[in-house]
C-alpha cells in the first residue's frame, strides 16, 4: 500500500524526435501522463561532448539523508542515441553509472524511472520517503529530482532546462521557477545540477497555502488520498508553531 507524506516547498523571493545539434545545456522531457506499469520514461537532449566515451551518473547519495540511496537502481532500459537515431554502446558498471561509446556523437539518451516508494521488487535499503520518488498515476507525482534526472562526468556545472508534460488540472509545486508554456507544459530552466536536485517538485491537483515566515514565502503543497487534511490547516498550525525558517542548500553529489 503506498504511503504519503505532505510536502513543504520553501519559495526565497529574490520537435523532432532526435535534436539537430547538441545545445550548450541538458534538456530534459518527463511526460507525466505516460506511465506504465509505474515507470515514466525520461527524454535527454545532450549537451556538446567529447571523447570516444563518457559516463553517465545517477547519485549514490545526497546529503541530508547520510545514507546510501543508489537511485541509479531505479533506472532501466538506458539506451544512447546519435544525430541519425543510430543507437550507440552502452554498458552499465555499476548501480549508477552507464559508460556511452561515441560519446562526440551522442545527442539523446532515454531511460525508465521506476519510483522509490512502492517498487518492493527492486533489492537494497528503502529510500527515506522524503528523499525518494512517487509514481501514482493520475493522482500524485513526487519528483526528487536526483531520482529522475542524471549528469555526465565533470558537467554538472552547466545548465539543465527540465520540460514537464502533465494532465491540464495538475499543477507544479516546486521552488524552481516555472515557465508555464501552456496548460500542459511547464519548462523550468536551472543554473546547474546542484540547483536542481535541491528543488524538489510534487504534481497533483493543488492544494496549496503560502505563508510568509521571516522574510521568507513558505508554500505548503498537499496530496491527501482521503481529503481528510488541507494545507490551509497544515499552514496555521506551522504558522503557530515556526519562528524562523531557512533554506538548507545541498552542495554536494556523490555518484
């Protein structure tokens, strides 16, 4: 039976199937609504690389939870594609990590993300239920980033543009900055890999409050299966009890 948890997000105020050519940045598509058998494919648009090879991560770990999470498990059927659709080598070396041939020649990857939450087939330590992942189709979708989207070697510092297709009435609960194309995309645009995996997105229909504690816009995001609880009641009671607030930054990830 799957659990859930209520999300608090802090807000600080301040075409073709293949690309032509490889963009400066990774752009990433997730289509909420293709689900199957509680997996969601990921869409990678590659950045511009180099070499004969590269290899491609998921986290062993990020901080916050001091333990080893290899979301890397929760990853299948990884295959790497050229500018011509050509599929290129691929070997898995470990939980992570995928080394790609033809690595000059790459410009798509595409993989399965099957969730944390409810995957009991999937061997190793649960994921603490904050830090992992929920696929539940049409009703609620918990996106840690690390756990969907990867990195290659020495380019985590570059830009990740993040394309979202969701169901019209679902709405993005995240600290990142939406573009909202249209009533069913959201593009989120994220100066690197550690800004991304420290914003951490829900997609559900919203029910949502945002309370402003010390300076700071605090939005409260809620998915209840039974309707038995409302942010507007998490709101006031957080409201009651939290004197200050502040956003903890993840700087560090480990493959």
């Amino acid at each position: 039976m799957k659990k859930y948890f209520i999300q608090f997000l802090l807000l600080v105020t301040a075409g073709s199937a293949f690309a032509q050519k490889n963009s400066p940045n990774y752009q990433y598509s997730l289509n909420l609504n293709n689900v199957t058998n509680d997996k969601l494919q990921v869409t990678l648009l590659t950045p511009k690389l180099k070499g004969s090879e590269t290899v491609f991560h998921l986290p062993k770990m990020v901080p916050g939870t001091y333990a080893i999470a290899d979301y890397g498990r929760y990853i299948s059927d990884l295959k790497a594609f050229d500018q011509k659709g050509n599929q290129l080598k691929t070997d898995r070396t470990d939980s992570n990590s995928w080394k790609i041939s033809g690595a000059d020649q790459l410009t798509k990857i595409t993989y399965l993300v099957d969730d944390s939450w409810d995957s009991p087939e999937i061997k190793g330590e649960e994921i603490f239920q904050p830090a992992g992942t929920n696929i539940d189709k049409d009703k609620v979708y918990v996106i840690n980033n690390f756990g969907f989207f990867g990195y290659f070697d020495g380019q985590k510092n570059i830009p990740f543009e993040i394309t979202i297709t969701k169901p019209a009435e679902f709405y993005g609960s995240t600290s990142l900055k939406a573009n909202h194309i249209n009533a069913t995309t959201d593009r989120y645009a994220v100066p690197d890999y550690y800004s991304l995996a420290d914003a951490p997105m829900m997609y559900n229909k919203p029910d949502t409050t945002v309370l402003n504690i010390g300076g700071t816009e605090v939005l409260i995001s809620l998915y209840s299966p039974n309707q038995k609880a409302t942010s507007a009641v998490i709101a006031q009671e957080l409201k009651k009890n939290t004197g200050s607030s502040k956003r903890i930054s993840w700087r560090e990830i480990t493959c």
